[in-house]
C-alpha cells in the first residue's frame, strides 16, 4: 500500500509511524525541512520538501501509482486542494482531509462536497472528535482516560489508585478469584511515571494509574471495585467557545441525560455566536479564569467544568481555579503532551490530547479488515489495537497460556459472536474473534505478527 501524508506535525507524524510500522510505502510531504527530516531521521518513511498542494511536489512524492493521500497539514485549504489535486490529476483512489472550519465541514455533512469537484472521501475534524472524547469523559467522570472498543461492548478505564481504593496491595491473579463473574482486566499500570503490561502476580498500590479493559454491563461495579463509585453529572461549566467548546455544549443539550451547562466566553463576538447557536445553554461573556465569572457560573455546585480553549496554560489555570472553587471534576484539553505530567501536582481529575484523538481518529477511518482500531495511550507509550483474528494467524486456535505474547502486551478482551469473553490462561482463540490487546510501542511489531495483520484499505 503506497500512501501519502501531507503534514509532518504531530499528527502527520504519528500517522506515517503506524503505517511504516504495518510496512506500507508510506511518503511524507512537508513545506518545513525540519519536519521532514525529522519523519525520515527517526521513521522508515520518505520524505518530500514543498507545499502538498503543488501537483509538482505530489508528482515527486509519487502520487501517480499512490493508493490514498492524507491530508493532515495546518491548513483546511491546503488539505481540500491537495484532495483535489490528487483526485483530478493523478486519479488518486482514496482522500482523506483533516477539516477544522465548521463552515466548510457543515456544507460536506449536506453532502455538497460528495461530487467529482471537490472529491474528499472521509474528513477528520479533530474539533469533533475532542468533543466527544469529551463528552466520554463526563460519561466516566471517575476516569482521567477512556474510550469505547468492540463494538462498544467494551470500555477502557483509566483510573487514579487512592489510599481508599479497596484493593491495594492485591495481587492481580487474586482480583480474578475474588471477582469471578467480574468481565474486566487491567491491562497496563503507570508507576512513578513508567507504563507496564502487569504480570498476575503484580500488585496495586496508592498513586498508580491503572488501565482497565472493562464489559460495558460492568463498568459501575468495576469503578465501585477500584474505589471509584459512579456519580450522576448534572451540572457542567464549559470554559471555551470556540468548535470544541460548542460542540460539547451542543451534544450535552441533544443527550437523553439532562445536563445544565453554562458556557464561558472571553470573546465577546464569539460568545454572542455561541448564545445564538445554543437554545438552553447559558452563555456568559468572561474571563475564565475570573472567580466573580466562576461564582456567576455556579462553579462550586458544578460537577464538572471543561476547560476547552486554545491555550494549554489558560485551560489548566481555569481548572486549577475551578476545582479550588469547589468544582467536583476538572478536564482539561492540552496540546502539548509534556503538560500532562502536571496534572498530578495540580489535582486535575483528567485531560484531552487532540493530537491522539485525531490520529485514532483518523487511523479508525481509513482502516478497513482485520485492524479495526488503534487507540494511542500517553505520549505514543503503548497502543491499544482492536483485531480481527485470521485462520493463518499464530494464535488462532491456541489458549492464551500457550501465545507467547511479548513482555509489553495484554489481552484484554475478546468478542466472539457479539458476546463479551474476559480471557483467562485457559480461554482458546478462535478465528473470527475479535481481540483488544494492549501493547507498549516497541511490542507492536511483534503483536502485528502474531495476528498476521492483514491491513486492508477502504
């Protein structure tokens, strides 16, 4: 599979690390040397210096015998030109654009854009996919991490271990004796700062953070087992008005559960748009930061605020304040993923990196097959991977005892004819399962091989 990413941030980045890693031909188009040097340095890609749009750089990047082009640079033009480009001068088969103007992604969600004059066949806003990694986190306000898998059947919950947690110092094969009928395992720990797939005999202690793989069913028991028992959100304050701000603001008044929400603004013009655009939200003109606007907003009986504008500091300083106030849960969103170690020390409950959210986002869209999703946790540290299982795959057949699984990987869960399995050493892999397996970056290869994945492209 020959691909081309445009973009070589973060994202474009993160994306040409996978799929080098899955041995497709991958290109990498950047107007900045630097970045492109940096993909080629550190990645077995190629890389090309120019603007993505120019059909002479994509012609040097090898789009006359390329099998998709992906868009990812910092500008929504560039991206829909460079689709354009693609479709009409090298008849490109597959297009996929990141879109962050909702002006241009409302006119493609009324299907204008579904034509040969501006071609793009899945647009990734990242805008929205952080609302709703947002909105799950309100869902699961216990958690500083989660996300749905199998169908949905599945949860992963990322979790803060406190000195009121039930089962400390419990080892992990006794957690499975003592909650026999419990469909959840814990599948990676963060230790004074290092990400681990645990062994049965490893322990839970106070400051861990720990990743469970959960049965939807049993996610309010498993909270309550791990000391985190559920609580109703009712109220939320949203610090932010821009796309990510709104689009939250939007869900939680369509959402079947109802929720409050006041949203703060310092913008005045974009806060009398929000007000517009909303029809139960109040919208209050301010600085989030303010405690007068935060007592205006009735911060201290929130149960939650999400801090969502464009600056990493502000977000954290307006949920550091807001949980002094006597907010009860505090996300932030955070671009820089160095930030995240600060969110210990100033008691912020959880956060939201965009740059993983599109880039799961993304990777979720154009994969079609046997790879079904790839969830990126941390820094890149380790990937959750959703798989089909192949008749030719090493571990078809064979009971999890028996897989010699790498160090850094687990196995989660298994849906086998749309029921949940919570696998034990005994449990045979059949073919035609569904798997969820954690595995640190450096293991993936080698859980690639086991599954012989076979990545197929829409």
């Amino acid at each position: 599979m020959k691909v081309i990413i445009c973009g070589a941030g973060q994202v474009g980045w993160q994306i040409a690390r996978h799929l080098a890693s899955e041995q497709n031909d991958v290109t990498v188009v950047d107007n900045n040397p630097e970045l492109v040097r940096r993909a080629t340095d550190t990645l077995d890609v190629q890389g090309i210096s120019g603007f993505a749009s120019y059909p002479d750089v994509l012609d040097r990047a090898g789009a006359r015998d390329a099998d998709m082009v992906i868009a990812a640079t910092h500008s929504d033009e560039v991206n829909m030109v460079t689709c354009q480009v693609a479709h009409s001068v090298f008849g490109v088969t597959r297009k996929v654009a990141r879109l962050r103007a909702q002006s241009y992604l409302e006119a493609i969600y009324r299907d204008l854009y579904k034509r040969d004059h501006m071609p793009i066949d899945v647009v990734i806003s990242p805008e929205r996919a952080v609302a709703e990694a947002a909105l799950q986190r309100i869902a699961a306000p216990s958690t500083f991490d989660t996300e749905s898998f199998l169908e949905g059947k599945v949860q992963l919950l990322g979790i803060d271990l406190e000195e009121d947690c039930p089962v400390l110092n419990t080892p992990l094969r006794q957690l499975t004796d003592l909650f026999s009928t419990l469909r959840a395992v814990v599948i990676g720990i963060r230790r004074e700062g290092r990400l681990f797939a645990p062994d049965p005999g490893d322990q839970l202690f106070e400051q861990d953070q720990v990743y469970i793989a959960s049965y939807q069913g049993d996610v309010e028991r498993t909270l309550e087992i791990f000391g985190k028992p559920g609580r109703k959100q009712e109220r939320v304050v949203i610090i932010g008005a821009g796309n990510v701000g709104l689009a939250v603001a939007k869900a939680l008044e369509k959402s079947q559960t109802r929720i409050r929400a006041r949203v703060i603004e310092r913008n005045r013009e974009r806060a009398e748009k929000a007000a517009d655009e909303l029809e139960r939200t109040i919208v209050l003109h301010g600085d989030g930061m303010d405690s007068d606007v935060l007592a205006e907003a009735s911060i201290d009986r929130a149960d939650a605020v999400i801090c969502v504008t464009d600056d990493d500091k502000v977000n954290l300083l307006a949920a550091v304040r807001a949980k002094s106030a006597g907010c009860k849960m505090t996300i932030a969103l955070i671009n820089d993923p160095t930030m995240a170690t600060l969110m210990g020390p100033l008691n912020i409950d959880a956060y939201i990196n965009p740059r993983a959210t599109t880039v799961s986002s993304i990777l979720r869209h154009i994969r079609h097959g046997r790879v079904r999703g790839v969830y990126s946790i941390g820094d890149a540290e380790a990937e959750i991977i959703e798989a089909q299982v192949l008749s030719t795959s090493p571990i078809s057949g064979k009971e999890i005892r028996e897989i010699d699984f790498p160090e850094g990987a687990l196995l989660g869960a298994i849906l086998r004819s749309g029921e949940v399995i919570k696998p034990v050493g005994t449990t045979r892999v059949l073919e035609g399962d569904i798997v969820m397996i954690f595995a640190m970056a450096d293991d993936v290869p080698e859980v690639e091989r086991l599954l012989q994945v076979s990545i197929d492209f829409f």
